[in-house]
C-alpha cells in the first residue's frame, strides 16, 4: 500500500505539466473498498528574475511648503432662552422662549508652512554641492 501511494506521488510530480485541471487519485483497500478523490491542480507561475535598476543620481533635499489647513469641526450647546410670555387668555407668564440646542461650528483655516525631504535626481555632468 504504502508503495502505490510513493509511485502515485512520483508519478504526480514527475507528469504535472501535462496533467488537465483536475486529479482522480483512487486507492482500493480489499476486494469491495475503493477510495476516490477528484483534487483540482493548482500551478502557479513565478516572474522570472531580474537585475535592480541602477541607482540613481542625485540627492535629498529639504523644501518648505505652504499648506492649507481647514478649520476644525465643534460642537456647541447653545442655552435655552426664558423669559416673559402671555398666553391666548393675555395672562404673563414667565417660560421658555427658545429651547437650547447643539450648533456645530466650523473654525477658520490657516495656512501653515510645512518642510519635508524631496529626492532631487541629478544627471552624470552635474555635480551638486552643499
């Protein structure tokens, strides 16, 4: 048994490439009992080597930039607002005039200035010094 499973296992290496999309492998175990499995054949496919690009010229460099930055988004409460009423009778009473409630508020933006590093390529005639 053992031996049919190693020459099955070869034989599956050895005949990958012209194998279809799919494997029965079968095993029988006594007159009456058969194993069966239909396996699908996955083969994958690597690119194939290269070189690294040769490096490049040139060097970093510092610049600052002016940069928009929007206002930040709050959220106030806004007080409820009492004071005298009269009612359909003409009577005054003293009461709520406006209920409170949230109010988002939308702060100014400003402009910042902000530095970051840039990768300046040079070509093979230019020689750049700091």
């Amino acid at each position: 048994m053992m031996r049919i499973l190693i020459l099955g296992a070869a034989l599956l290496a050895a005949f990958t490439s012209s194998l279809p999309a799919q494997l029965r492998i079968e095993a029988r175990l006594g007159r009456h009992v058969a194993i069966g499995a239909d396996l699908p054949i996955v083969r994958t496919s690597y690119p194939a080597p290269h070189a690294p690009p040769p490096p490049a010229r040139g060097c970093w460099t510092t610049v600052e930039e002016r940069v928009w930055v929007p206002g930040a988004c709050r959220t106030v409460w806004v007080p409820p607002v009492y004071g005298w009423t009269r009612d359909h009778c003409g009577r005054r009473h003293y009461g709520i005039l406006r209920e409170g409630y949230w109010q988002t508020v939308q702060e100014p933006g400003r402009y910042e200035i902000r530095t970051r590093r840039v990768w300046v390529s040079h070509s093979r005639g230019h020689r750049h010094d700091d």
